[in-house]
C-alpha cells in the first residue's frame, strides 16, 4: 500500500483512488518560453518516480500534462509581461515559434532523464474555447466580475479558498495592498480571462464573449485536467511554488465550477539548490541536461544524484555530488555486467525494496537496498531477477547493461559509427567527436583502444 504526502492535509496518507486500479494523475508542465534546466527537471523526474511506483503496485496510470504556451505573466500575481512574449523577444522568434522550439526541448531532457512520456500532453491554446467555457459557467454561477482589463474570479465567494496554502488573508491583504491590480475587490483575486491592451497587437490574442484578449494561466490547468480526467481525480503534482497561488487558483475555479472535490491528493516537489539559492535563470546558475552531457556526463548520472534526495527535500546541486552519483551508477553497471542471466528473485530485498518506494517514495533507501543485494552472497543471477524489476521504478536502464550483445546495436548506431570512422580518417576529428557525441545521446558510448573501436551502452 502507497503511503504519500498530501500537501491538502499536510499528512502522509494511504492512497486510495477512486477507480482502482485505475489511477488519474495530472502534472502541470512547462511555460515554454526558455530552456527547460536541470532545476525544472529535478521535478519531473520525481512525476516520472511516482508513476512508475504507482504501475509497480499494480495501478494503471493514465498521466495528463499540459504545455503552457500562453497567458502566464511574468509575476504571478495577474501583472507583468506574458513570459511566452518575452521569451519570443529574447530569441527574436515568434511566440508560436519559441513555444515549439522549448517544448522540442523539454521533450528531449525528458528522454535523455529516462522519464516516460506523459500519456496525454495538452497546449493550453489548443483548450481556448474550452476555457472560455469554464469562465461562463462560473460567471453564471456568480463568481466572476468585470475590470478595465479582464475578467476577474471573486475570491471572497468561495469559502475554502485557502484550505491548501493555509495563509491568513489578513497578513496577506496587510502585504499586497500597494501592488494590487486597479479594480481587484480581493488581494487574491485572479483574472479568468485578460484583454489585449489597448492599442497593443499580442502575437497571442482570442475573441472572447467579453473582449479580445488571452485566458489567465491557472484556467488552463483546470479546464485540460477535468476534461481529461473528469471534475474529481487523484492526484495532483507540481513545484511548491505553485502551492499558494497557482494550485490554490485551479482549486477554487474548478470547484466553484463543479461543485465537486477536485483534486484528492496533492503532490508537491521541493526546489534543486545551487549554493543556498534556487536554480533560477535570473540568477544565472542554471544547467540544462544538454549542458551537462556536453561536461562529460551521463544523463542517467543526474538521475541518480537526484534519486538520492527525498523529493520534499531541498537539494543542494554540486559537480561534486554528480562525478560521485555518475561512480556510484558506473560501479554498479560493472557489478551487474558480470551477472549470470537472470533467474529467480530474492524475497528478503524485494519486500525492502517495495516498503521503501511505498513509503511516500523514499527513494535513497530503495537505493541502499539495492547496494544491500549487490553486495550480499546470493547467486548473482537471483540478484538480476530482483534488480532489473526494480529497475522497472528506478529507470538507470541496468539490464541494458547486463543484455548488451553486438547484435542488439541499433541499424542507426551503426551506421553513426562508420561515418565517424571515416571522419577519423580524414582527420575531422571535431566532426568526428560531433558524431559521437550523437551516439551518446543515443545511449551508447565509444573506446578507440588499439587502433579499433569499441562501442558499449552507456
Ligand atoms: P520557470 O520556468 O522558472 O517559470 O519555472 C517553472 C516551474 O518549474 C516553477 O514554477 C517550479 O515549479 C519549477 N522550478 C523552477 N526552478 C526550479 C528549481 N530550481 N528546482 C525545482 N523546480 C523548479
Ligand atoms: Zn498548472
């Protein structure tokens, strides 16, 4: 039995969906404006963990995520410029095409992270009559109001309203009363739809029963994940940042919509640290996945340095941390490069390994039960058996290792490594590391040792 936070409860709870073994998961994703880094993908990585613990204990996940291409503004307070305008101003693209070309690259860290592509992916603005939906059915139900530049959700009508961040509106109102928006009758009101600025052509603009104009960011998450998972789901995920507005927004116009509980559990994943500050791209500390393989690591390296911290724990990011995490993943490869083919299993490590992912993922003790098996007396074959299951949650790809034949090469890889070869050659040694570097991304690795070259799986 999964034993999981609830951000809703502030309690660890037992998890029960509500239609076993079905389990209905939304994940909010990415505001395509800039490069995905290694902070942002600390976080879908622990998305990726929970559903592969989920589909370890038996449940069918079907997983939602949405690609947020418009509407979010710079502060998330309903002011500031729209993040997907400035980021088509900082590339010199257009919008659509800024949005195409970060969701290409949030698709790719996600790969190369080993994280299992959500089933369904959403853009917000293929949703926008949708939303506009929504927002005509809380204004008939008389929870909207109109200002000098959108359409508002009156806070103060849904009684709940701080049930998941548990703030005092008092110390709220006491703080914000200086930067509120003209016209908001409550500090924590928030715009369902904005218009366009006057005598402003957005590149991202909609007609709309009340105006042109663009939806608010928190409506798309409400409307894509009812639509795909209906007006009551499981589980609910994102960065605790979204904890007091963004979650807290999608809780009230979906039940006030509804009338229904929206969300049942809440899971929320902590920050990825660099020296005591966030990860952040306004502080210019931030790696991409990219980066990191053009530093000499494995992908897979990083997946297992963040396995190593709880996910509601802060992390602090070093290069350190991550050439020990890449020792610790390349010392059990060759351990397990020398097993026999796999047979059998080890129950007293199975049962460990099961309570520990199911103790709201503890993921660094599922990692020392692993160290336990490889380092334990039993047949190295029974060791397989169990591993490679595991394996099934921890996703470091370690039967690959132990499978790896000259024959499963794939056609692509091979063909990659004669172009290098004759690269090599010609003496284009900088095509030629370019070559390789693209056989890395494709899971493999080279050694040119006497004159010959030897390709083995990352
Ligand atoms: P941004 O693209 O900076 O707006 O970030 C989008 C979301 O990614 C945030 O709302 C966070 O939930 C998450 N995020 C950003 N930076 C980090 C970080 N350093 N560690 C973990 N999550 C992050
Ligand atoms: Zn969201």
């Amino acid at each position: 039995m999964l034993r999981l936070y609830n951000t809703l409860t502030r309690k660890i709870e037992d998890f029960s969906p509500i239609n076993s073994p079905g389990v209905g998961i939304y994940s909010c994703g990415p505001t395509v404006y800039d490069y995905q880094h290694i902070g942002h993908m600390r976080r879908y990585v622990g998305d990726d963990i929970l559903i592969r613990v989920l589909k370890y204990d038996g449940y069918h996940v079907k997983q939602v995520m949405n690609i947020t291409d418009v509407g979010h503004l710079v502060s998330d307070s309903d002011e500031g410029e729209d993040k997907m305008e400035k980021g088509a101003k900082k590339f010199g693209m257009s919008v659509w095409d800024i949005a195409k070309k970060f969701e290409q690259q949030f698709l790719e860290s996600m790969d190369l992270l080993n994280i299992k592509r959500p089933d369904v992916l959403m853009h917000a603005t293929d949703y926008i009559n949708d939303q506009i939906e929504l927002i005509q059915i809380l204004e008939e139900k008389g929870y909207t109001y109109r200002t000098e530049d959108g359409i508002y959700f009156d806070t103060s009508k849904f009684p709940d309203y701080y049930k998941l961040s548990r703030q005092n509106p008092e110390e709220l109102k006491a703080g914000a009363r200086v930067e509120m928006v003209a016209g908001k009758r409550n500090v924590s009101d928030f715009a369902l739809w904005k218009f366009s600025p006057k005598g402003v052509k957005r590149q991202m603009e909609w007609e709309s029963p009340w105006g042109k104009g663009f939806p608010g960011w928190h409506l798309e998450c409400s409307t894509m994940s009812m639509k795909a998972l209906g007006p009551s789901f499981d589980i609910h995920t994102g960065g605790i940042d979204h904890i007091n507005i963004h979650h807290t927004n999608e809780i009230a116009q979906s039940e006030a919509a509804s009338g229904r509980k929206f969300v049942n559990y809440w899971v929320h994943h902590a920050f990825l640290m660099v020296d005591g500050e966030k990860m952040s791209k306004s502080l210019g500390n931030i790696y991409t996945v990219e980066d990191i393989i053009q530093k000499g690591y494995d992908p897979l390296s990083l997946r297992y340095l963040y396995l190593q911290t709880h996910y509601r724990q802060e992390m602090n990011f070093t290069f350190k941390a991550l050439e020990a995490a890449q020792n610790a993943l390349k010392n059990l490869r060759e351990e397990v490069s020398r097993w026999d083919e796999q047979k059998g299993h080890i129950e007293k490590f199975d049962n460990q390994f099961f309570e520990a992912i199911n103790e709201d993922l503890n993921m660094s003790k599922a990692l020392a039960v692993v160290w336990d098996l490889v380092k334990s007396k039993n047949p190295s074959s029974q060791k397989a058996g169990s591993l490679f299951k595991y394996d099934e949650v921890l996703g470091l790809n370690l039967s690959k290792v132990r499978k790896f034949r000259e024959e499963d090469i794939p056609h692509a890889v091979k063909e990659l490594l004669r172009e290098r070869e004759a690269l090599r050659k010609e003496k284009k040694y900088h095509l030629a590391d370019e070559i390789r570097h693209k056989i890395k991304k494709m899971g493999y690795d080279l050694e040119d040792k006497n004159g010959k070259t030897e390709l083995k799986p990352l």
